[in-house]
C-alpha cells in the first residue's frame, strides 16, 4: 500500500484537471492506496511567499494539511493546465508556500536539503496545443521546469509525466479515455 497525495494546481473550481485527481484518487483507493486530493482552488491560503527565505511564513490550515500529507507521501501526483507557458500561478505559489518551512533552515546554513528524497511523482498536465508540438517546439519548458529545478530540487525521483494535448478540442470518448488511463494509473501508483 502506498500513501498518496495528488495536487490539482488549478484557479478554478470543476475543471478537467479535477476531474483527472478525482480518477486518480478513485484508482488508487481501489488499488488500496491511502490517496489524499487537494483541488488549490478549493483551498484556502496567500499564494504570494511574502517574505521570501527570510523569515518562515505560517501555513494556513489548508497548506499545513497538503504540506503534512506530502511529507507523508510516498507518492505524489501533480495536474495542472499549461498557462501562458508554465504553471498556473497559484500552482507555483502552492510549491513555494507548502515547501518553504524545511527549506528555510538549511537554506540559511548553506545546505540543500532533499526534504522529498525516497519519494516519486507523476506530472499530468492538459493543454490547448498538441502535446508533440509543446515537447517538440516548445521544449516541454514547464515540464522540464517542474521535473528538475523543483521536483528534483529537492530530491523527488523518479518523476514521471503525461502530457494531454488539444484538451478543448478532443471528444468526449478521448477525454473519457485519459480519465480511465489516470483511474488506471492511480490502481499502480505510478
């Protein structure tokens, strides 16, 4: 049994972001996992990192639970929509909020801790483009980002991904599709 949490890092309530956490969530508690969602839009916290590493900034209850159920996680599972190019903004600010408390310290000694070594992660991310154009044009940028100056940062390996292209434009079949293809993922924990 693996102990799971899943991040849906989007702006807003009852996407299809959503949508693929909640199969997720439903695979892996078949697969009989401990699986834990949290929906950034559903939460309630400042995604700005006030003070930056200077001084802690004290997470709100909704963080203090995501930042708990991470650090117990043997898994973790990230979707999000490409914005822009990159993350949505209060995705990035979820990661620099939930993960600044065990970065501050060591920061300050000089030391890179891996406060997320032994643990491993699945990015899913939806898009307007096709999924091929982004990886082959775009360099999958965000991805890329994600993977190693945040998620390898401090010390999540391995990271896996999925990448749903042309999400406003693909049927309803294919949409069904990828949230049996996620139910199915979150059955392994992979």
């Amino acid at each position: 049994m693996s102990r799971i949490a899943i991040i849906v890092g989007h702006a807003r309530k009852d996407t299809y972001c959503e949508a693929l956490g909640e199969a997720y969530r439903r695979g892996a508690e078949a697969g009989g996992h401990r699986a834990t969602l949290f929906v950034t839009s559903k939460m309630m916290f400042d995604p700005i990192l006030r003070e930056g590493f200077a001084k802690i900034q004290p997470l709100e209850h909704d963080l203090q639970a995501a930042h708990n159920a991470i650090l117990e996680a043997d898994h973790v599972v990230f979707i999000f929509p490409l914005w822009l190019g990159t993350l949505p903004a209060i995705f990035k600010g979820f990661l620099e909020r939930v993960l600044q408390p065990d970065l501050l310290e060591p920061s300050k000694k000089g030391k890179f801790t891996k406060i997320l070594r032994g643990k491993s992660a699945r990015v899913i991310m939806t898009m307007g483009m096709p999924g091929f154009i982004y990886r082959w044009y775009f360099g999958a940028f965000a991805l890329r980002m994600l993977k190693r100056n945040i998620l390898g940062f401090v010390g999540v390996s391995p990271v896996h991904s999925t990448v749903h292209g042309m999400i406003e434009a693909v049927t309803q079949e294919k949409r069904q599709s990828w949230l049996a293809d996620t139910e199915a993922m979150g059955r392994k924990a992979i």
